[in-house]
C-alpha cells in the first residue's frame, strides 16, 4: 500500500522547527494542554484581518476606508490587554491604519480570493493553508499577506518565507497561472515587502517543506509508540518560551527568563511616529 501522506499546514510546519515540545502538545496531546488567554497583539491582527475580509464582502459602492475603519470596531477583540483604556487606544489606531491602508486598494477590483483555502499535494506532503488575499495580476497571481507586527517586513523576510512561497506554488497548481509574486503589507507603515520567486525557488521551498515533514512524521511514530515519553519532543529553550502560549506545562520553557506580558509585543517605539501608552 503506498504511504500517506503527511497532512499539514505551514503553521504546523513551522511549529516543528520552533519547538517540538511545542509541537507535541500542540497536535498530537489529547487532551491538550491549556493554552493561555490570546495575547493583545494576536486580538488586534486577527480584527485587523477580519475587517480586511469582509470589506471586500461590502458592495463595491461602499468600500470606502470609512467602511474599512467601522469593520475594525465591529470586528474589535478586546481580549490579553492590559486595560480597556489601552483596547480603546489600539482599537482607535488599527482603525486609522486599515483607513489609510484601504485608501489606497482599488475597491472595484475584485481579488481572485480572499481568505482562499489553498492546497498542494507532493510525494510526501499534503499541505493546506489559507491565503490573506490572492490578486490577480494579469498575467501572473500574487499572494498578498497582511502583516500587523512592530517591525516592517523586509524583501528578504518575504523571500525566505515558507508560507508565502508554499501559497504560491498551491495558487499556481490549482489555477493553473503563473504564480510566484509575494507580497507582505504592513498595514502600520503602509509599506510592501515583496519578491518574485522562480519555479527553481519554489521547488527549493518545497523541497524543504518535505524535510521538515519527514522529521515530524517520524516523531509522530515515536509518540504513537511511546506517547508522552517519546525523546523526539525535546524543548527548544530559547527567547521564544517567553511568548509560548504552553509554558506552564514546559519547565524547561518556564527556566528561560521571565513570561512576556499579554501585551508586551504592544510596547516600544511606535511605528507611526505616535505616543503609545506605557
């Protein structure tokens, strides 16, 4: 019988190479582990990202940026921040950025996708995974990700990333275009980081999708055997266990410095040249 294949998402993907004690607890563990309450930072890009989404639900009369700012207050959750009067501050800044973002996206051209569900099958891999936004160029598609972070995105953060390169070699197959422009839009600065790969280079990128999924496979056979004692799990102790949504349950996690605030990623100079509240 020929082997499965081994079903993930870049997420999952890249779960692995963090932590596989992350990993562990994350997908195979049943029961799971609790995690913690979401952090201030994953509230504001998950209502950044909705209201993204469903403006391009509006008529096309009515995606104005005004609309796009309304959709970010509806979409708004209040959830890992310090205090409402710190909520109430982001809230009013993701509106102003989504605002400015949207003034400038032509609202009459229809994205190809939106929170497209994309898919690709190799020898080894099923892999899956949801793309923020697919344009259609033309002559080409591109993969467009909103990024809601601090720090700009730079051209080579969008071209070593996995994610974006396995959306596009998924968006190439299933639509049989041209695919190979990503594109991250830091919605705080206005800014896009992009690069155009070359089939070589998402071959490349899948390629080592597979051997991260090779590894992960096998450490999944140990936990069928073995469960929770299974040694291909170890902790990956490093800064990442001080924002690492199990580290009650990681000891090894929990010795690594002291655990971020829910809204530690809020705090630091500001992206737009405005005050943050301390």
């Amino acid at each position: 019988m020929p082997r499965r294949l081994f079903r993930a998402s870049p997420s999952k993907l890249l779960a692995w190479v963090d932590c596989p004690r992350r990993y562990r607890m994350q997908y195979l563990d049943r029961p799971a582990p609790a995690a913690r309450v979401q952090r201030a930072h994953t509230s504001v890009g998950v209502a950044v990202h909705n209201a993204l989404r469903d403006w391009w639900d509006l008529p096309a009369g009515r995606r104005t940026a005004a609309a796009g700012a309304e959709l970010v207050r509806r979409s708004w959750i209040d959830v890992g921040f310090r205090d409402p009067e710190q909520s109430a501050w982001w809230l009013a800044l993701a509106q102003a950025q989504v605002a400015a973002y949207l003034s400038g996206v032509d609202p009459v051209r229809q994205p190809l996708g939106v929170e497209r569900t994309v898919s690709l099958k190799t020898e080894a891999l099923a892999l899956h995974g949801r793309v923020d936004r697919l344009d259609d160029r033309g002559d080409h598609l591109a993969v467009v990700d909103y990024k809601t972070s601090r720090q700009p995105p730079t051209a080579d953060d969008a071209r070593t990333s996995l994610p974006l390169a396995l959306y596009a070699a998924a968006a190439w197959k299933m639509f049989r275009r041209r695919c190979v422009r990503v594109e991250l839009h830091h919605l705080p600065t206005g800014t896009v980081a992009a690069h155009d790969h070359t089939g070589d280079s998402l071959r490349r990128k899948i390629a080592e999708a597979e051997s991260i999924a090779k590894e992960a496979r096998a450490a999944e056979a140990d936990y069928a055997e073995l469960g929770v004692d299974a040694p291909s799990f170890p902790a990956r102790v490093g800064p990442l266990c001080q924002w690492c949504d199990f580290r009650t349950h990681c000891p090894a996690g929990q010795a690594y410095g002291e655990e971020k605030s829910g809204w530690a990623a809020l705090e630091g100079p500001a992206a737009l040249g405005v005050t943050r509240p301390s």
